[in-house]
C-alpha cells in the first residue's frame, strides 16, 4: 500500500471503555475494528497519535499505554476544544479515528539497571503512564522506581485506582502531592508543588535517569531541583507533545529552530533542549 495512504488514512477504532478518569479528563481503551490491523499494530513508549472524531478533526495525544498491553492502546484527554468535546461525547461502543504511532521513543534499552525517576504534573502524567507500564512489565531490568506526581488538588489527580495500585506495590516508590488548598480532610499524600516535593525526596541522581512531564512552569522549576540533586542533561528525559498538530512535519506548528517536535521528537533530553531557541 502507498505509504502516503497509510500515513494520512486512519485506523478505525472502537472505544471498549471509557474512565472518567478528573474533571473534564477521560481515557479511552480502544481496540481496532479490524483485527488483522490490531494484531499488526506495534509502537514504543513515547510515541503519539492523531486521534479523530468523526466530522470534527484531530487532536494529538500520546499513546499512553503501554507496547507491553497487546491487541488496544488508550488514550487520555482534557476536554478543551471542538475536536476533544467532540471526542467527548462518545460512547462506549461508538468508532472514532487513529493515526499512528509517530514520533521517537524514549530509550528504555540503554536504562536497563539503571534507577528511574518519574516527574509529572497533572494531565501529564499519561505520557508517563506509558513508559512507566513499560519498565513495570520489565521490571527485573530496572533498579528501584520512584514516582514523584501532584496535581493542583485531589479531584484533579488522574489514574486514580493505578495510584492505588502502584502505592501498594514494595518495589515502587509512589509520593503523590496535591497544591497547598487542593487537600481534602481525608489526604494522606503530600501538600505542596512538585518541585518542592521533588527536592524534600532528594533522591541519589547516581545511577539514575529522570522522567519529567508536566506544565511549563512545574519543569522550568523542577530542572534546577534535578541539577541540585546532582542529574546531569544527557540523564534527564521530557516530551514536548504539546507542540504538535499534523504529526508528520507539514503543518510547521511544531517547529523549534531547525527541529520539527513531531519527527525529531516529542523525546528529547535536557542536553538537546539546552541547544534549542528558548521559545521551546
């Protein structure tokens, strides 16, 4: 088949289910309606989509499940614009768009024995969902595993049951923190913003690589608590998904300098960020 066709032509999917996961935030299990394309299907954690509602558009998101979950992939979305209300008010059960895998990946071949050190902030935590499902399901390669993850408050924390879960796991380091005001009388997790809570853990940097997704300011203050725990930029990982629009470098959207978020990335470290223009 023409590679253009496939490149530009959707995977019909069937939302199987759908969690609602904070306000305005659902995630999506989608399985393909073929399922020749399913069994065929294969990704890397770090990767993206364009997924569709029927009539209304694309939206880019990542893949933020894990490669490791064979024959679905899900997604998880805030609703915001025309294309997400539209994916919005879909029903189990209902077909909807998906193109894809793009982009590159993070590297979890050269992390094996290493520690990891996963940073995020509020809806951000799917492309970390991805990666971290990952190394779980490979979890003899890696070393210890801390996730560091706030959200403004309680309602807003997402893949609560896996919060759950990973908090119960002894091979897990889970510490959850919510913006001071966002507690409830019952939180028993953290109160303040992750940078801080990030630095109150102090973890050992040797040996370790960092993970961090989250809104701009959260990562323009957490770089400087990675730098101080002693993380060097060729350890420290993020994803620029946010960038991106066409997926496949046409639209110019996602230009950074001479980069292209969508095909050089949205992987990168902070070494390669440091040679960007500071727009990024």
């Amino acid at each position: 088949m023409n590679n253009e066709i496939t490149t530009y032509t959707p995977h019909v999917m069937v939302i199987e289910k759908i969690t609602h996961e904070a306000p305005g935030v659902k995630t999506f299990r989608l399985r393909f309606k073929d399922p020749q394309e399913g069994e065929a299907f294969q990704f890397k954690a770090g990767q993206f989509g364009e997924y569709s509602a029927f009539g209304e558009g694309e939206s880019t998101f990542c893949i933020a499940s894990s490669p490791t979950r064979k024959g679905m992939i899900e997604c998880t979305f805030r609703q915001a614009g025309r294309v997400t209300t539209g994916l919005s008010k879909l029903e189990e059960g209902d077909t909807m768009g998906f193109r894809g895998p793009f982009g590159n990946t993070f590297p979890l071949d050269q992390w094996r024995g290493k520690n990891l050190l996963f940073v995020a902030g509020g809806i951000a935590l799917p492309p970390m969902r991805c990666v971290i499902w990952n190394a779980l399901d490979r979890r003899e390669e890696f070393g210890n595993i801390t996730i560091v993850y706030g959200a403004k408050s309680v309602a807003d924390l997402v893949y609560k049951e896996e919060l759950r879960e990973w908090a119960l796991r002894p091979d897990v380091n889970l510490v959850v923190t919510v913006d001071p005001g966002g507690e409830t009388p019952d939180w028993t997790g953290e109160v303040g913003f992750v940078p801080a809570v990030l630095e109150k853990v102090a973890l050992d940097s040797r040996h370790t690589v960092a993970i961090v997704c989250g809104p701009p300011i959260m990562i323009k203050f957490t770089f400087p608590v990675l730098e101080k725990l002693g993380f060097e930029d060729e350890y420290i990982y993020t994803t620029l998904e946010n960038r991106m629009k066409c997926g496949v470098g046409k639209c110019g959207r996602c230009n950074v300098g001479k980069l292209y978020v969508c095909k050089d990335g949205p992987v990168f470290t902070k070494a390669q960020l440091n040679d960007m223009p500071p727009e990024y």
